[in-house]
C-alpha cells in the first residue's frame, strides 16, 4: 500500500486536473507507487486566501492519520462518519471554495494518497487485482475521497451540530445516493432523510435508493421549500466561524466538533417531510420487497 507521503510542505495547495492526471498511475492505483511529492509540488498553485490558518497542512494530514488508526481494525468504510465532520471542521470552507475541485485533487494526491487507497481499494471482480478508481482522486464531488466527505458534513449538518452527518456517513448508499440529487441542498428535506435513517423506517440499500428516488421525483411537482420552510440564510455565523479559524484548537477526536453558530432546522418543516416522505417510501418501488397483500408484512426477503 502506498506510503505517507514525504516532503510535505507547510501549507495545502490547489492541483489543476490536468496536472493531477498525469500522477494517477497503475501502480498508484494499485496501491503499490507513491506519488513523487516534490515533483507534484512544483505543480501546485497557492490557495486564494491569507488566512494562514486554514492553509495548514499538518492538521489535514494529522487527522487522517488518526482515522486511518482508529479504523486500522474495522472496514474503512467506518471512518467516513468519523472523519467528515472533523475534515469539515478543519479546513473551514466556504461552499465557493468547496467548490474548486483542485483543493480535493491536492488533498487526494499531495497530502493523502495513502488515505485513498486504504479507504477506496477495492477488487474489481474475482481473480483481478485490487485497484482504487482514479475518480477517488480526481473526481465528481459525490465521488472523490474527499470532497463527498465534506459535502456530506455542509448538507446534513443541523446548524453546528454534525450529528446527523454522522448517520448519514454510516450508511453507505444514503452517503453515495443522497449527494447526487439537488433536493438535498434544502436542509428540512436532508433531516427529514436523516430522520427515517433514525427511526429505522429506511435501512437496506435497496430502502434507501428507492426513499431518495421517490423524494426526488416528488419534487418535481411539490416544492419542499414553500410546504418546509427553512429559516433565512445568515453568512455572518459562518463568516465568524472561519475567521475564528485562527484561535481554534484541534478539533476534537472524541466528541464532535462544533460547526458555525447557524440556526438550526425548523423541527416543524423537518415534521412535515418527514410524515410525507414515509407516504412516498410506502409506495415507493423496492425491490425484494412483497406486498402486504401477499402476506409477507413486507420487508426484504
């Protein structure tokens, strides 16, 4: 598996795509190549912003280290819940910023691609060897290793409460189904989600993909946001929250960190979707699943 990285410099950077293909290799994506650091390096662009603090290299790359130690016993996928909040809470962006795919390439490929190939290698099928997909490192924001992270912690954070990011990084088809659909970008519908998660309305992968499908279909005729209200969007919170960058520890490694003082949900918008989105599922198409007609009681068989 790929090394850490040597010759890491004191501050992130930004990887173009064209500069960050010419480093994904067969043999780094199989695990089996480092990346060659200082030739990368020479690539890079500096970040568009001052602020010292958040260009910092080492607390990236010292919580996934963390993460890929405190998970060394269990699947990689149970880092995803663990890691988010705290990769959100690290490097304080701004969605404009999140936005950049070169921040993501960089992180990928200049500060962890052993983070990468320890959570994204996978066997292809029977008899082939493990390869990690080059969108891991360079791709989509709902696919590369860490850019669905943050995405994920910015959509489904409650306010500064990172709590329901962690049940939605717990269940790998919300996680990779969820961030593809636009509807999530309004809060009461990604709580509402999180809510029958909880509840354990929806559980299997074949629940889930049909809830999103169903929310998402619906909303080509019923708009969330006028039935759901959410409260008016203040920048100031999260303005604060990444000025405040500076003067702030490491972020915690067992309690969840605090994310910007935003105003949470309305509980009563979340109420609302969540007693229509549970109609949607109970019509809603899955498969494996049998009629109560036909005396199964329903469910996955």
């Amino acid at each position: 598996m790929t090394d850490k990285p040597n010759h890491l410099p004191e501050r992130l950077a930004l990887l173009a795509d064209l500069n960050a293909a010419q480093y994904l290799t067969d043999g780094l994506l199989a695990g089996k190549e480092d990346v060659p650091a200082i030739a990368l390096n020479k690539t890079t662009e500096p970040l568009p912003y001052d602020d010292e603090s958040r260009a910092e290299l080492e607390p990236v790359r010292a919580l996934v280290e963390d993460a890929m130690y405190q998970f060394r016993e269990d699947r990689p996928t149970a880092a995803d819940g663990w890691l988010a909040p705290r990769l959100h809470a690290t490097l304080r962006l701004t969605r404009r910023e999140a936005a950049d795919r070169r921040i993501w390439n960089y992180l990928a490929l200049g500060v962890a691609p052993d983070y990468v190939v320890w959570r994204h290698l996978v066997a292809k099928s029977e008899g082939e060897p493990a390869k990690v997909a080059a969108r891991r490192f360079r791709g989509p924001a709902n696919v590369q290793a860490f850019a669905r992270l943050w995405w994920a912690a910015e959509l489904f954070r409650d306010g500064p409460d990172y709590g329901s990011v962690v049940t939605v990084c717990s269940n790998q088809d919300m996680l990779n189904t969820a961030l593809r659909v636009g509807v999530i970008d309004h809060r009461p519908t990604a709580q509402a989600m999180v809510r029958l998660l909880e509840r354990g309305t929806v559980r299997t992968g074949r629940e889930v993909n049909a809830l999103v499908a169903a929310v998402n279909a619906s909303a080509a005729t019923l708009m969330y946001d006028v039935v759901a209200p959410d409260t008016d969007r203040d920048v100031k919170p999260l303005r604060d929250w990444i000025e405040a960058a500076e003067l702030a520890p490491a972020v915690p490694r067992r309690d969840l960190p605090i994310g910007p003082y935003e105003e949470k949900t309305p509980e009563r918008s979340v109420d609302v979707l969540v007693d229509h989105f549970a109609e949607l599922f109970a019509g809603a198409p899955v498969r494996g699943r049998r009629d109560a007609d036909e005396g199964t009681g329903g469910g996955e068989v």
